[in-house]
C-alpha cells in the first residue's frame, strides 16, 4: 500500500499560472502530467509539445521536435514549460542521446527565452550530487553537484543543469527550476538502479552500507506540478522519506545479496563497459556504495509530502518487471567462493545490459 497519504495536489495557490505546456508530452511521465495540469485550476490552458499528436482531450497539441531552433515558434503564448523531452534510458548510444538531452535542452532554453517563456521546469536527477562517503544523509537541495560532467547518462544531466544555469544568468526574466527526483520508479522510471532487480541476485558492495531511495513517479508528478504553478521558485529534490538498507531491499524483492569486494565490483564493471556489454562506466557503482539521498527540503517547506514511501515504491517497481524481476539470467550455483563472486558480479553488473541485446537481436531478425 502506499505510504500515509499526503499528496501536495490536495493544496491550491489559488491563483492561475496561464497557459502551461509540456515537451515530450506524448511519453508515459508527460501523459500523467498533462493529466494532473488539466484537473488542477491553476491553469487556463494546457499545451502538449511532441513530435507527433497526441490524444489526451483537453490538451492542445503542437507538433515541435526540441532539438529544432523552429521551436520557438511553437512558444507562442506559452508562459510556463516543462521539459520531459528527454533520454532517461542507460543503454542508449552517447550520441543518440546527448542529442535529445544536451542539445535539445539548449535549444530549448534558447526558444523560451527568446518566446518570453516565464518559467522553465527541467527534469535531471539527484545523482548529479555524486555519491560519496562522506556525503550528509540526507543532502540538502543547495548541496554541490559533485558528478563527472562525463558521457554518461549522469553526464547529460549534470551538462542540462549547467545549461540552466548559464541560461538564468543570460535572461534573468526567465526563471528555471531544476527538480531532481531519487530513483524514480513505477510506470515510468529512470532504470538507472531499478534495472538491479532484474538479476538474479543483488549486488553489496563490502565494508559499505547501502541506502536505497525512490522516488515514484505519481510523487513526481505532483513535484512538477508544484513547479510549474510556482510554488517552488528554486531547484529542488524529490523522493520518498529517508531509505532502506539493504536487509530491508531483500525482505521486500525477496532476493538475496552476494557481497563483494569493490576491487571485483569496479573491475569487473569496467572490463565489460570496455568491451560493450555494459552502456554505463563502473563510476555508476559509487551509487550503490555511497550515500545520495536527498531531503526534498523545499518541496516540504512549502506544504508538499510524498504519497509513497521507499517499500510501496519498490514493491510497485517489482510488479511493474513482473517475470523479469530476478529472472534475466539463471540463478547462481553455490561453487567455491572466488569462482562464485566472479560470477556473480558479472551477471549482477551486465545481466541486463545481455538481456537487452539478445532481445533486440531477436526483434532485429523478427
């Protein structure tokens, strides 16, 4: 069941932010907000920006690809936008989706700065704090973002919220809010983390503590609303209250841990990001060793708690992967120790990224 009910929909400003419009609006995330901004009253009229048409009645639809100067045009009357126009997947190509995220993110803020857009909402994650051991638990909102402005999914982020930032300075009359969620989970959801509970086991790093934060997407959602009426004027976080260790992660998946030495973990890691099994650099296993979970201080302190906490967002997370949950490749055999970790590390740290490549195979040759 969900945590105790306390959505920051149930709050009216009582006021109207005019014509909202949202990119990326045809996408699962955008559905459900579009959803949201056409039962809130705060609003006078809804846009929905994607490159095809889309069907949520209520919305007026405008065809705009973001990574297209032309959209600017596509603006017009717009006073609030926010931006779901981007690439959240790991296992695409860099340069497939830096496109979508970088350079449709520039063009983005470029076209509403130059439309008279008031307000911009972005969307990254709270990842761009990096993960480190000696990162205060939970991390404030104005905490340093402390992540690789590298290739990576991570990257991209980090690089959007430098372009907010740059564009803020540029045009003071064009106020961004940058909302970064936890691990977002449920219909919608980033896979960064979340793609773990596809193997067969999960993966401890030694001599670490794990702390285990989501964010579900109903709960971002009302955060995005909240941005887009206002309410929040600076960029935030969003995610469930506190976390889970690791005994609760597997009380709840009903998996079991395989601990292993981070020597093992980060190596083995890099050799299959080296030879192109895994999408990601074993930089992203600092997440799993390390502390990154965040307060959502701004939301609270404007009236906002989340519907969801960490166990009902996990457990949502698992009955979305259904069959695939624990289940992309065999369960391990219990053989000597080293032979064992080896093994299993491999499988934790590239199960999925197989999976994915066998099932494209599959769909490439019908």
């Amino acid at each position: 069941m969900k945590g105790m009910a306390a959505s920051g929909g149930s709050v009216r400003a009582g006021r109207s932010a005019g014509t909202v419009a949202v990119t990326g609006a045809r996408g699962e995330l955008g559905g459900r907000l579009l959803g949201r901004l056409l039962d809130s009253t705060e609003f006078k009229r809804v846009v929905g920006i994607d490159t095809g048409r889309g069907d949520v009645p209520g919305v007026t639809w405008r065809r705009a690809d973001v990574r297209d100067p032309a959209l600017r045009s596509r603006l017009t009357g717009v006073d609030t936008l926010v931006h779901l126009a981007t690439d959240r997947r790991p296992d695409a190509t860099v340069a497939e989706r830096r496109a979508v995220n970088v350079r449709g993110t520039d063009t983005l803020l470029t076209a509403a700065a130059a439309a008279g857009v008031s307000r911009v909402v972005l969307v990254t994650s709270a990842m761009v704090y990096g993960a480190t051991a000696t990162n205060p638990v939970p991390l404030p909102d104005d905490a340093p973002l402390r992540a690789e402005p590298d290739l990576t999914l991570i990257g991209d982020w980090v690089e959007m919220e430098r372009l907010a930032a740059v564009t803020a300075r540029a045009h003071p009359s064009l106020q961004v809010v940058v909302v970064r969620p936890a691990s977002v989970v449920g219909p919608a959801a980033d896979a960064m983390l979340g793609r773990l509970f596809e193997a067969p086991r999960l993966l401890a790093i030694k001599d670490t503590e794990a702390h285990w934060q989501f964010c579900h997407v109903d709960d971002l959602v009302t955060a995005l609303e909240w941005a887009a009426a206002g309410r929040v004027e600076s960029s935030f976080t969003v995610g469930c209250d506190g976390w889970l260790g690791q005994a609760d992660v597997e009380r709840i998946s009903g998996l079991r841990s395989l601990v292993v030495p981070a020597s093992m973990a980060f190596a083995t890691a890099e050799r299959l990001h080296r030879i192109g099994v895994l999408p990601s650099p074993a930089s992203e296993l600092h997440y799993l060793a390390h502390p990154w979970v965040v307060g959502s201080e701004r939301l609270r302190a404007a009236g906002w708690k989340p519907d969801w906490d960490n166990e009902a967002a996990l457990r949502a997370h698992l009955d979305q992967l259904g069959d695939r949950a624990g289940r992309s490749l065999p369960r391990l055999q219990r053989k000597d120790a080293t032979r064992a970790a080896a093994g299993a590390t491999v499988a934790l740290v590239g199960t999925v990224a197989i999976a994915r490549a066998r099932a494209a195979r599959r769909r490439r040759h019908g």
